[in-house]
C-alpha cells in the first residue's frame, strides 16, 4: 500500500484526484487526516466555492454554448463519493441479481446520505452512523423475501441539516452512472446479451435514498429537478424520527414502505420521486409540497398542496394520488 506524508501524519493510502486541490496539490480542507493516517470526510469544512474539477467530462447546450456542464454519467464527476464504491455497487447488483435465490425478487440499490434512520450503538452504547442493506433489511422484516440490493453511501453519514446542494448533485452522477450501466450490461466476455440484461433491468425497482428528516423533503425536490421530467427510474427518500436503540422506533416501518413503495410504483409511474415517512399512520409524500412539521411524532410530514400524499399508508394503500403526477408528465411530454 502506497504511504504518504500529509503534514506530520503518514496517510495509509494515496488520496483520491478529488479529494486534492490540483492548484496546491494539497489535501481539501475538508479531506482531513485522523491518527491512524485514514483521509476523513468533514461536511462541516466543505465549501463549494474552493473546489475544482477534477477531469470530469463536460458538455454545452446550444442555447447557452459558454456554459460547461458537467456530464452527469462521468464518475471523475463526483464531488465526495468514492468513484470505486459505485462502480462496486454495479458489480455487487449484478452478482445478487444473478443468485439462483434472487431470480424472483426485485433489485433497489440503496444510496446512504445519513440521518437517524443509520444510527446504531456500539459496546459502549454511544451511537454512531452505520448503514448497511443487511441491517435495513432486518429492521423491515420480510423485505429480504422480495429484494436484493447493493449499496453506495457518502464517506462520512451527513446530518441533514449540512446537507448541500453538491451532495445531492454527487447522488445524480451515482443514479446516472448505475442506470446507464444497466442499460449497456455486458456479459463476462464483453459481449451484449440483450436478453439477459432486460431480464436485469425488468427487475430493477428505484434507488432509495436514505437521509435525515430535517430537510428530507428539500433534498428529494432538490434531486427531483436535478433528475428532469424525463427521468425513466423510481427514486424514494425515507428517513425516520428515532434510531433503532429507541423503544418504539419508525427504523423499520419507514424502510419497509420505502420498500413497498418500490414494489408498488415498479413498472407503473416511472420517474416518480418520492418521500416515504411515518410509517403506517404516513404514506409516499410529494417532497415538494410537504413539509416536516413536528419532532415529537412517528407521522412527521404534512401534505400542504394538491398532489401532496401520493399514497395514503393509514388504508394500507387504498388511497392514491397519481393523477397529479401523470398529468405533469403528459403535460411535459408535450411542451
């Protein structure tokens, strides 16, 4: 393992292109070392203003040909997230969906921002951010049944209320990238197996986003407009008011409708970008018009506008909204 010197501590591995300013050639401030030499993550430090791409491919658009974007398909992309994790998660669905036990089950790739949905304690009882699909998975009872997954997450889990704009944006590139990669599957040998891959694809019901409750809704609506109109995959955010450790926790019951929410919307509203809280007194919210309105309260969200609660949890489902939201995609197919 390659070692090198940051100040006066030895790194345990050589930093990533976009964890190093290329003007200093020093570590980001917010890139900061611990005892043991590993390069930690401090959303507290982060500030967009200082940071420079790092080779990511960009393209234009015609009616603004100056303005550089970045093409959201490109890993070297990514602000935070570790571009061999997603390319793992890939790998990682790819082999559960090949499972001799999986053939019937759905696949949802799991993308961890943080919040008190991850929180679990240690030997000492002090709570710390884990996530992981097993763990999820078990909290929601029977999900295992009817999914696999694989999993991405941000280096360090982020209290939502220093969620920003560029973490959200890095969650589109790890969307982009894993869905198109879907779409372009090759077999071990590089070589195109049309049906094979449809059988893949036809199995994968949306991403979920696991995140804190303070700005829950403002982060799916951030990522809602980040995605488009035209967005062919489902994507859920769940969060939850008290950790695993509480007596009467929303851990699985949010997971779950997070989970059902996939199964239910899978093949019939793709493009659907949704918030799933308050477990069976909540339901699947439109971020956009909900808002959080208490902290005491497994049901924590309110639907303020038409189109707000687009499936009711408290009749097991029986009350929908999707009306709203198929005329705002014919509406946008047609301007």
């Amino acid at each position: 393992m390659e070692k090198q010197e940051h100040g006066q501590i030895e790194l345990t591995k050589s930093p990533r292109a976009q964890q190093i300013d290329p003007e200093t050639g020093e570590l980001y401030p917010w890139w900061v070392p611990d005892e043991e030499g590993n390069i930690c993550f401090k959303p507290s430090l982060y500030q967009s203003s200082l940071y420079k791409p790092c080779g990511g491919e960009t393209f234009s658009l015609p009616t603004n040909p100056s303005l550089k974007l970045e093409n959201p398909f490109d890993l070297n992309n990514l602000r935070i997230i570790d571009p061999e994790m997603v390319t793992k998660a890939f790998e990682d669905f790819i082999k559960n969906a090949e499972k001799k036990g999986n053939k019937d089950k759905l696949g949802t790739i799991l993308i961890g921002t943080g919040g008190t949905l991850s929180m679990v304690a240690d030997s000492k009882g002090e709570l710390h951010p884990k996530l992981t699909p097993e763990f999820l998975m078990k909290q929601a009872g029977g999900g295992k049944n009817k999914f696999f997954t694989s999993s991405v997450s941000t280096p360090t889990l982020i209290d939502s209320s220093q969620m920003k704009s560029d973490y959200i944006s890095d969650v589109v590139i790890v969307m982009s990238y894993l869905y198109e990669r879907l779409l372009q599957w090759k077999n071990e040998g590089g070589i195109e197996d049309y049906e094979h891959r449809n059988q893949i694809l036809s199995r994968f019901s949306g991403f979920i986003v696991c995140h804190g409750t303070d700005s829950l809704v403002q982060s799916q609506t951030y990522l809602s407009f980040m995605l488009g109109s035209f967005c062919p995959f489902n994507v859920f955010y769940v969060g939850a008011q008290k950790t695993v450790e509480d007596r009467g926790n929303d851990v699985g019951a949010n997971f779950k409708l997070a989970l059902e929410a996939c199964e239910y919307f899978h093949g019939q509203l793709p493009g659907l970008c949704a918030t799933c809280a308050g477990g069976n007194a909540g339901g699947v919210y439109n971020g956009a018009t909900s808002f959080k309105e208490n902290d005491k309260y497994v049901n924590f969200l309110s639907d303020c506008a038409t189109g707000g609660k687009i499936l009711d949890a408290r009749d097991f489902g029986e009350s929908q909204n999707l009306e709203f939201f198929e005329e705002l995609k014919k509406r946008n197919s047609q301007s």
